[in-house]
C-alpha cells in the first residue's frame, strides 16, 4: 500500500562500486516472471534444488539496474515487508538498520536479534549513512526520492545498492496488474538470489505453495469493503494489488475490483450502494480498528448497513496487508474469520 504518510527519505554511504554483468532481468510480462525466466521455480517440496546465483549480479528492478559483485552484507530496510522478508530468509543478521515499520515483528519472528531503528518514518540520510550499507532495501519505490532516501541514481554512484521488492514495482511494464501469488513468491525467490540464499528462498516458497493449497476458501460468495483508511474519503483495496489478492484467494468478492490499482480513494455512496456483506478493517498504529468502527457507525448512512449494524468485521494488520511473506497466513486469517462470522 502507498505509504501512509507519503514519508520519504534519505541516505547514503561511500562504499566500494559494485561491478556488474550476468542475469540482466527483462520487462516482458511481470518483473517477477521476467527476473526468474533462467530458474527453474520451485513449486513444491523436492521438485530440484534451486540453482546457485552467479556473481557479479545484475538485476532490471522496477526500472533501476542492480548491480552487486557478491551478497549484500550490510542491509537497511525500510517497511515491514523488507524486514520481514529477511527474518524469514533467516538473513536477520544482515540487516543493521530497520525505519517505517508498520507493526511489530510476529512471533515467528521475535527471537530474532532486532536491529537499530533508525525511525518511526523513513530514515534521514544521515542515519543511515553512520551504519554503511551495501544496500537499502526499501517497500515502496517512493522510500528512495531527492528530499527522502535519495534517488536511486544517486546512491548507486555513491556505491551504494538499492532494492524494491518487484511486487511492489509501480511502474507501467513492471507493476504486476493484477498481483499474484506466482508475484509474490517470484519475488521472494529473486531476494534469495539478491542475497546469496537460494535454497532458503526455495525452501520458503515451497512451504508457502504447501500452506496455500490446504487453505479452503469461503463458497458463500460474500462481498467485501477492504478499507485501509480516511474519514471523509474512504481509502479501499482495489483490484490489482495485494488486497484484491488477499480476498479472492479468501473466497471474497471485492466491491472495488473495477479499478485497476492495489488501493484507490473510493466514495462512502459508493459503498453505501454496494452494501458489502463484510467490511475487512485494516490494524494500524495511525488508524486502529477502533477508530475506523467509530468512523463507520458514525456515519449516517454507512452506519445502516448490514455490515456495519451486525459488526461483521475482518481484521488484517496493516504489516500483512501488503505484498510479502505474511500474504499466505493473511489469507489463512481471513477464511477463519469468514468462519467465525457463519
């Protein structure tokens, strides 16, 4: 999802320039499908070992070249799902900076040794510079800007590296429209490839495709609100992106679904006409569930909806609402949601 605050940032770091060559990712089809054409996928446990990434290492990321000569070793990430993807790659150790975190790290993850927090937003550019990264490893392509991160362009001249994760590319010809989980999990891959650790990434996957499989989704055929934000102008999953992903795979029909972007001011008419069966709240530190209830119930005619009266509410936090490692277990969440509503 955009970044709530439209928070930018800033950083960089002198460091020895990365060389360049093999594995130039093309922009046919989605970015993921493109940066995995060479590799075999790996679909299920014990379908191959994966294969061995090749340095130096270049990469088509959203656009920007990636040029590495071996893994990175020093990493910041900003967003959860740059975080969480590393613990979950078991790469916790590389991250020596953390900004932007949507919510706190699961349990799954909560033995992990934490990194510094370099802030509640994106980190200042001198922030991060005092830790000397490889490489920044960023949510959203809006982290890296000349007033926030810095550009792109201006870290790679500074030997400084730069990644987004390709799900969350935005650019025509490399935002995945609409968001699959083949996305995601291409995704995870090209992040093992990025930093060193194939197997994990394959074993991750597989594991993932497993759990996806033995999730059954809702035959009730109830549609959905997946409302992220705003009061006067509601803010709503739409239909390409990692919500519309997450209610389908779910059994949900999005009433957003006819505009092609992952989330999109709506109307409150809008869903007043829809009258979805089930409206999915999204958990955040700046929009709890509490508030955007009170908001709804205080609306005049939002607050007659069936929905709304019945409280038949889905709650996702906001860290498992986008693109990453968590979108599996969101799904899991939801269906066992639906059930408890039944």
């Amino acid at each position: 999802m955009p970044d709530p605050s439209a928070a930018s940032t800033r950083f960089l770091r002198p460091a020895a320039a990365a060389a360049a060559v093999l594995l130039l990712a093309g922009c046919a089809g989605t970015p993921a499908d493109s940066a995995r054409a060479d590799r075999p996928e790996t679909t299920g446990a014990g379908q191959g070992a994966p294969a061995e990434t090749v340095f130096p290492l270049e990469l088509d990321n959203c656009g920007t070249t990636v040029s590495l000569d071996a893994p990175p070793e020093r990493v910041v990430t900003i967003k959860s799902t740059s975080t969480e993807l590393l613990l979950a790659l078991g790469l916790g150790g590389k991250i020596v900076g953390t900004a932007f975190a949507d919510g706190p790290v699961p349990e799954a993850w909560a033995d992990a040794e934490v990194p510094p927090v370099l802030g509640e937003k994106v980190p200042s550019r001198e922030a991060v510079l005092a830790l000397a990264p490889d490489l920044v490893f960023a949510g959203w392509e809006s982290n890296f800007s000349a007033d926030g991160a810095g550009e792109r362009g201006q870290l790679e001249e500074l030997g400084v590296a730069s990644y987004v994760s390709p799900a969350a590319c935005q650019q025509d010809g490399y935002r995945p429209a609409p968001l699959t989980f083949d996305d995601v999990f291409s995704s995870i891959q090209e992040a093992g490839d990025l930093f060193g650790a194939p197997e994990a990434a394959a074993e991750l996957v597989a594991a993932q495709r497993e759990e996806l499989k033995e999730i059954t989704p809702s035959s009730k055929g109830y549609s959905a609100l997946w409302y992220s934000s705003g009061s006067d102008t509601p803010f709503v999953g739409a239909g390409s992106g990692a919500p519309e992903l997450l209610m389908d795979s779910a059994g949900l029909e999005n009433i957003a679904s006819g505009i092609d972007a992952g989330w999109s001011p709506f109307s409150w008419e809008a869903v007043a006409e829809a009258d979805p069966d089930v409206i999915v709240l999204v958990d955040s530190a700046w929009g709890s569930v509490e508030k955007k209830k009170s908001v709804l119930e205080a609306h005049p005619v939002i607050s007659q909806l069936t929905a709304v009266r019945e409280g038949r509410y889905l709650v996702v936090p906001f860290a498992a609402s986008e693109a990453g490692v968590r979108n599996v277990e969101t799904v899991r969440s939801l269906t066992e949601q639906l059930a408890a509503l039944d």
